[in-house]
C-alpha cells in the first residue's frame, strides 16, 4: 500500500451520463474512496476534543480545506488532499445526541478495539499494546493528509498545528509520517511486493473495471445513500443527513517484520530463485506482481505491469487445487474471487500508505518499526472488513485448510503452518513465524460534506 498512485482515470474531468438514481453527488462526497491522490507524502493526526465548543470550532473550519470527489474529478491538479473522519465518541464529544449516536451499527459504537476478539487481533496485535492513543475512548477525529511530496506535507503539518494551537481544547494524542517506497514508478511495500492490483470499480465513477476483476460494484456497497448488491438500502444512521454521501472507515497500523521474512525465505530456499518462488507462494503472486496462476515456474514483470492481463484469471477453473497459487496464500484468501459465493458483497476500498525507512538488501533487522498504516472504506463494517478479518485473514479452516491462517497478515503465533500444493508430495512448512504485528486500529465514520457542516453546527 505504498502512498505513490497511478495517474487518475478516465472519469476524471468530465461529466458521466448517469440515471439521477444512482447519480453520485461528488460535490458532497469526500474524496478518499472515490479516487486516489497522485501522492508520495502523507501524514494521519488522530485528536481528541478536550472541549465540545473547540471540537466544533475545528471542524467548521477543516471542511474548507477537505477535499471533495468533485475537486479531483475537475482535473485540477492539487499539491495536497484532505479528508476528515470521526470515531462515534468523537461525535458524542461535539454533542450528538444520543438518539442519533444509538442509530449507528453496533460495531461503530463499540470501536475496533471492543472487536478485538471476532477480528482475531491476540498476541503482540491486542489492543493491550497498541500506541498512541488509538485503543482510547479518547480518539474523536483523524486528520489524513496525502501530499504530492515531503516538503508539501511539511509546510501543511506547520499549517496546523499552527491552527492547532489556536484552538484551545483540543490534542494530538499522536501522529504518524508515511512516505512512499522508492522506485516511485508503481506502489510497494517493505516486503518488495508490488501493490494496488487489485480494486474494485465503483458504478457511477466512470472507472472501468480491468479484465478479470468483475463488473463495477454498486456505490451502495461503500457510500451510505445509495443502492447496493440488493437494491435500495434503509436503517442509515439519523438524522438523514449522517446516512448520505458517508462511508464507515477501518484503519489499521500494520508493522512489517522485514528481516525476519528475509530470514524465513533464506531458510527455505537455497538460492534466489527459489527464496523468490517462497515469497510468491506466501502471497500468490510474485514480488513484481505477476500472478501465480497466469505464470507459475517463473516471474514475468512486464504482465505485472500490464493492467489489461495481470487480474485476468480465476481460481476456480484455472487452478482448482492450488497447484499454482496455494489456497492458503494472501490473495486467494483476500480475493476468493469465484470461489467464494456473494463475493460482490464482500468488496472494499483500501487506501493507505508505508511508514518507516525502507530496510536496504542484504542488511540485518536494524530495530526501526516500518510497516502499512491503511483504511478499509465500506458501506459495512460487520459484513465487510469484519467479515474478512474473522473469515479469510484468521479462520484456520479456510478453504478446509485444517490449521491456518493468512501467511502475510494473519495471527500468527507460531502454532499455524502452509500448505504448497505440489504433485505427487505436497510441502507443508509448519510453524509459521509472524511477519507482521498490528500496532494500531480504529473505526471512522467518514460523513459526507453536508454532515460534516451539521455536526459542527450542532449545540
């Protein structure tokens, strides 16, 4: 989830033919999950509301500086984006009442840490140990800020913690620097995979979905307001400006354990090639990206980088028995595609970004965290990122796999293991060690511009 993104599509800068019952009203919809930001910087403050009136008062002011849908959608270039988004004790705080605080879903009200439990989040990744602030009743507000580079980024955080300060009554309680992975020509991460292969399109966006990925999903299924998979949606959130334009936010802080999975691929391969081939197996496609089912022997970069073919296949016809890319590996868990049923229902949005300095080839662990601070968007907490947390990510039995879990961001304790089909004798390395730690989550609410207008109105 490296920050840098492709150039936008070709929705963008002109206006789409829609019916006016699905016509998004980007002018009212944060920017954040209808389009990427051709960012290389970013920056998350999370803040706490010492006092409602200064809570308010930030907020009218910050919704002047948010970033619409309609403003990427123009075509104008920008050097920074800005979105806003409030955990439900932050709206408790700027005074909602409780019969509108009551009508969000039971899993908002609760917060991530509460669900630590059905999100399988125990060992190192309970709440118990995460920092700053973010297991605390404590969050009101997160303050995400995409920059087009470092000094952009710098001269906005000057900016407000300039205005900050002027605000009496309100706190950082932390924040977070991220800043993409060179080489900066496609999105990586600390462990060298290539990312962001894989989204859905949005109907009504103008995004084209690429071959393989399914048709465009109902805006529905990720912004509240409008139709999803199964028609007209009802039982948003009161009053009805909160149920329109918003979308619900899950943020996690996920440290990578670099040296450790250099160390795990080094032990189960003798050579480059073959530690190469370990870390395709774990991910189910190689570190360029290639998918394993369309190339399984050998890595093929430049069908990585070709968007017309590197998400055109399928599990279920092409490889059923993961001969190719193991059923337990992270993207047939995270995408069962058509072998899982309802799989239209179960799509999110993932934005996000790297932290931490890049580990340079060939050097030992140097003890400095680095990892993917990201967000799950979606119209579901409970049927979506839930879902795939309790379901795909740390159900042992998935796939009927017997005793594990995703190989790259599941619980992992030791006690789990990986199973490579392989004819005639399948390898299982048993005992997998944890390559990633979450040191953070949270839930967001993420209103559109009207509700964001009246919950800083609000007395």
């Amino acid at each position: 989830m490296a920050i840098y993104s492709p150039p936008l599509p070709k929705s963008v800068g002109r206006e789409l033919q829609q019916p006016d019952a699905a016509r998004l009203e980007f002018d009212d919809i944060q920017h954040f999950l209808i389009h990427r930001s051709p960012a290389l910087a970013a920056r998350y403050e999370f803040l706490t509301f010492r006092k409602p009136a200064a809570g308010r008062a930030w907020l009218k002011a910050m919704i002047e500086k948010v970033t619409t849908a309609a403003a990427v959608r123009s075509g104008q270039l920008d050097t920074r984006w800005v979105t806003v988004a409030l955990s439900w004790n932050g709206m408790r705080a700027l005074g909602l009442d409780d019969q509108s605080l009551s009508s969000f879903p039971e899993e908002f009200r609760q917060g991530m840490a509460t669900r630590a439990e059905v999100l399988g989040m125990a060992g190192a990744s309970h709440p118990e140990h995460w920092r700053g602030g973010l297991a605390s009743t404590d969050l009101h507000a997160i303050v995400i800020l995409f920059a087009r580079d470092v000094p952009e980024r710098e001269r906005c955080r000057v900016e407000h913690e300039k205005f900050l300060s002027e605000c009496h009554g309100i706190e950082v309680l932390s924040s977070l620097d991220l800043e993409a992975i060179p080489p900066f020509d496609y999105a990586h991460e600390h462990f060298g995979y290539r990312d962001r292969l894989s989204q859905p399109a949005i109907e009504g966006t103008g995004d084209e979905p690429m071959p393989g990925s399914g048709p465009a999903i109902k805006a529905g299924e990720f912004v509240l307001g409008y139709p999803d998979e199964e028609g007209p949606t009802a039982n948003g959130p009161k009053p009805e400006i909160l149920s329109r334009n918003g979308s619900y936010l899950a943020y996690l802080m996920m440290e990578e354990h670099v040296g450790a999975f250099r160390d795990f691929l080094r032990q189960h391969g003798d050579t480059q090639d073959e530690q190469e081939l370990v870390a395709a197996k774990l991910m189910g496609r190689w570190r360029s990206g290639a998918p394993l089912v369309l190339t399984p022997e050998k890595d093929d970069p430049k069908l990585a980088g070709d968007y017309q073919r590197t998400n055109d296949f399928d599990f279920g016809k092409m490889d059923p028995h993961g001969y190719a890319c193991p059923l337990g590996s992270h993207i047939r868990r995270m995408n069962p595609r058509d072998t899982a049923a309802n799989m239209n229902r179960r799509k999110m949005i993932r934005r996000g970004g790297t932290y931490g300095p890049p580990l340079p080839e060939g050097a030992p662990e140097d003890g400095r965290e680095r990892g993917i601070a990201a967000f799950v968007g979606c119209a579901s907490l409970v049927r979506q990122f839930e879902f795939a947390m309790n379901v795909w990510t740390n159900d042992p039995n998935f796939h009927e796999l017997g005793n594990e879990r995703d190989p790259i961001c599941g619980t992992q304790d030791g006690t789990f293991d990986m199973t490579i089909p392989k004819r005639p004798i399948r390898k299982k390395i048993k005992r997998l060690p944890a390559f990633t730690t979450i040191r953070g989550g949270a839930y967001f609410f993420l209103p559109g511009i009207k509700a964001l207008r009246y919950l800083a109105s609000l007395t």
